[in-house]
C-alpha cells in the first residue's frame, strides 16, 4: 500500500541543531502562556517572568520559572533527533572530552541551587522515551516526576542498590548526595514535537489565542528573536505586548480541569484542579488503561468526579484537559451540566467543541427498538448503543445477552449521515448532535426504569451529551474493555 509520507535524509549538525533550539523555544513559549494564565486566573503564586539561558543556575538554565514566592523552577531542556538511546544511565552518564558527564552536571547544579539557601525545584525535560532496563527511571512517580522513593529502596547488595552505586559514580558524587539529587530532580521524558505542539495548542486555547499551528510557530519565533537579541527574562508584560503585536488574541479564557488517566497531562500544573488517575488505571500503557486498578474502583473515581464543580464558580468557562475515555468524558460532562450554568469544552482534534456552540437542530437515526429475549436480567432497563465512529450494537447486544443484565430493550443511534470517523465534522454538529441523541432517549426511555449507555465516537461528544443530559431518566455508561465486554463505569442520576 502506497502512502505519502516521504522518508526525509538524515539530518545534518547544523539541522540538529537549528531543531533542538526551536524545540526549547517552544518550551520556552509554553512557560510564558503558564504565566499568562497565572495572571488571568489569579494563581496564588503566580509566575513572574520567564528566564531563558539565564546566568548563574548551573546547567538548569535553559528554561527558569520565577514565580513571585519561592521556589523557582529550573529545567534543563534536552533535544534528540532519534530515540536510538533512551533516557537512562547510558546517556545520563556519557562524556565528552572534558566535560562532565549530564548526570554530573545536573548534581553540581543542585548544589549550587542549594547553596542559595531558598526553595528551589529542577527537571529535566526531554523527548527520549525512558530506558526500560534502567531500574531507577523505571520507579519514576508518574505524581512527581521524581525517581524518589523507588530510587533509594533495597540495600547495596540488590540490583537497585547497584543501579545506584553506578548512578553516584556517574554523577561524579557519593550515594547520599545522588538520592539527595534525586529527591529534587524531575524527570520529564517522551516529551515528542507532536505532543509538545499539542500541549501549546490546548495552553494557548486556555489563555484565549489562536492554537492553530501557525499561531504556534508564532509563539517560538517571537521567543527566539527575543533571546537573539539578549532578552533573557520575559515577562508578562512583554507576552501580551508580543500577542497584540502577533494578532494572536482570539477568544474567552478558559479555567481549566485536568483529568489524566491514560497518560500525564503537562497542563496539570496550571489547572484550576486536576485529577491524576494514570497509577489508578490498569495497563502498562496509554492504550490499554480501560479499568480501574484495584484496590481504585469505578465509585472512588465517581465520588473524584463529583466533587470537581466545587473548585470552579458555575458562570466560568471550562476547558478539560487530559486524557480520558467515553465513560469518564460522559461522567464529567454530567458533572458540569449546562442546567447548573456550566460552559465546558474540549479540544478535538483542531477544533474546539463546546457546550455553549450555536447550533441548528439535526436529526438521527434511530434503529428498531429490540426486545430482547426474556427481558434478559428481568428488568426493564433499556440499552441505548450511540454508534458514531464505528459499529457497535452486534457487540453490545451479545454482551449484554451474555452477561444477564437487567435490559429488556435495546436501540441503537446514529448520525444521519451514517458510521464515519469523521461523521461529526464540527463544533456546531457535534452539540446538534448530543441534543438530538439526548432528546431520543428521553424519549425512548417511557417505560423503562433505567438507562444503559454505550458510546462509541469521539471523545467531545460524549463530554456534551453528559452535560446536556437532563429530563433523562437515571444512567448507567459504560466502558468498552474490547476482548473483555464492557463494564458499568458511572451511574449517574437523572
């Protein structure tokens, strides 16, 4: 099969090059749309201005956060072309000439910062994936970013503890200043240009900019010419003068949510209030976190869920961040229904989708309401199956059979214009369409006790069908485990 993605030459010093300074520049713009939102929404320590090479903070210089109270945030930013060796010891420990080696660098650099005698925090950020080997990065805290506690258990005889005595000597210290170090250190990794590009773009929507890839570019061009021209500290003043200048202002700011259960979420740290659910999903990767992993369940992660719309006022605008599937993004959406004066958005794909989009009225189609043989479970329950992305009612009505649950009907929903990953094409579709589902199955549900929902499409329509989902009966939306069936994931009330 023919594609059209053209293998590019290998790229030469002064392309590495040239790519590695842009990649921090982008980093560099991330931290000034933090500030920026630091601002707007009234952080309580907010950042000040943004450092870049800054003098006198070691080899943590490239990006440096000062916020008005300590501590600073110091990171050393690290560009690879390819991931042919992953982050870990070998790299960390690598020397050239008469340098010393990065895991050096970084321990004389938290000495320095600690000479100061003020909070201080530092990272390292890059876009290597972790080395699966290396047995210190591997007990990383998905929470922190830091190799600590994992790092310093197990005695000197132990695999760990050799792990450790050959990191100290990498790092050109004994071992009690390395887990010193790495008490401090984060490690922020598989920072690729895609998710990075990604990151800016949902940051700069936040902040109420443009987010298209041009106005991105924007961004690390203008911190590019600045450090050109020997501006090594920006601050607030000098990023909105920039957005003004660039015509990069666009829309509302958004308090943002941070819902994290597949991967980490780098906008967690400026949200309003995040949930980290990464540890507490079962899977060894982003792709197969469907289920809570025990002891975490389906309820504690609800009772999560619920308490999120105290930390936001009802007349604010609310940009989800994250990474979530359809239950949860049904779950939330619920949990900030339009009927309480809730406005929620998600970015899919491009483009933003949210509750409050004008729309024109669309229609659906409704599949024949099944009986299904003996009332299964001998309910009355009925199951609806919105199928937008691909099909799903076969799978479902054989679970369900198979499973025994209370469901006496079944029904399935689907865009007028059929099955399509690309069905729902825009904002204003996509709120058009949630209504028209939620309407169906309002009425659909005379009758019967319970509802029980399946979802499959994208991500932004389960969020705004659960926020319009009100004169409804109570529900019940589950989550797809692919070979395993479907579990009920929420129950939320009508």
């Amino acid at each position: 099969m023919q594609t059209n993605v053209t293998p590019l030459d290998k790229q030469g010093r002064s392309s590495v090059r040239i790519t590695g300074d842009d990649y921090q520049w982008r980093i560099v713009w991330g931290s000034c749309l933090a500030m920026l939102h630091d601002t707007t929404v009234g952080a309580a320590n907010p950042i000040v201005a943004v450092g870049v090479e800054v003098d006198d903070a070691g080899n943590v210089d490239d990006v440096v956060l000062h916020r008005q109270q300590p501590p600073d945030r110091h990171t050393q930013v690290k560009w690879a072309v390819d991931w042919k060796t992953p982050l870990g010891l070998e790299w960390l420990s690598r020397q050239k000439k008469t340098e010393q080696p990065l895991l050096a660098k970084l321990a004389s650099s938290r000495r320095l910062l600690d000479g100061r005698g003020v909070p201080f925090e530092m990272s390292l950020l890059t876009n290597r994936a972790p080395d699966p080997g290396d047995l210190l990065i591997a007990g990383r805290d998905a929470r922190t970013g830091l190799l600590m506690p994992a790092a310093a258990e197990n005695g000197p005889k132990s695999a760990k503890g050799a792990a450790r005595i050959a990191w100290a000597e990498a790092a050109w210290v004994d071992e009690a200043e390395l887990v010193e170090l790495l008490g401090v250190l984060e490690f922020e990794y598989a920072h690729d240009s895609k998710q990075t590009n990604a990151a800016l773009s949902t940051a700069m929507t936040a902040v109420g900019l443009r987010s298209d890839d041009t106005a991105v570019q924007a961004g690390a061009d203008w911190v590019a010419k600045q450090v050109r021209s020997s501006r090594r500290r920006l601050t607030v003043g000098d990023v909105t003068a920039s957005i003004e200048r660039l015509g990069l202002r666009a829309g509302q700011v958004w308090r943002t949510v941070s819902i994290a259960t597949l991967k980490p979420d780098p906008l967690a740290k400026q949200a309003t209030v995040a949930l980290d659910w990464v540890d507490r999903f079962d899977g060894v990767d982003e792709w197969s976190k469907r289920r809570p992993l025990a002891p975490a369940t389906w309820e504690q992660l609800a009772a999560d869920v619920a308490e999120l719309p105290k930390y936001v006022e009802s007349g604010d605008g609310i940009l989800l961040t994250g990474s979530l599937r359809q239950a949860t993004g049904f779950a939330v959406g619920a949990a900030f229904r339009r009927v309480a004066g809730f406005d929620i958005a998600v970015r899919q794909g491009p483009q933003l989708w949210h509750s409050q989009e004008e729309y024109a009225p669309i229609a659906v189609t409704v599949g024949d309401l099944e009986e299904l043989r003996d009332g299964v479970g001998a309910g009355d329950g009925l199951a609806v199956v919105v199928q937008i992305a691909r099909p799903a009612l076969g799978a479902v009505r054989d679970w369900v059979m198979a499973a025994g649950l209370p469901i006496r009907s079944l029904v399935a929903i689907e865009p007028a214009g059929g099955i399509s990953d690309q069905a729902i094409g825009d904002p204003a579709t996509a709120l058009a369409f949630a209504v028209a589902v939620r309407n169906t199955v309002s009425d659909l549900a005379r009758g019967h006790d319970r509802i029980h929902l399946f979802l499959a499409g994208p991500l932004g329509i389960s969020i705004l069908l659960g926020q319009r989902w009100n004169r409804v009966k109570a529900t019940t939306v589950y989550e797809d485990l692919v070979d395993d069936g479907y579990a009920p994931a929420f129950h939320i009330s009508a």
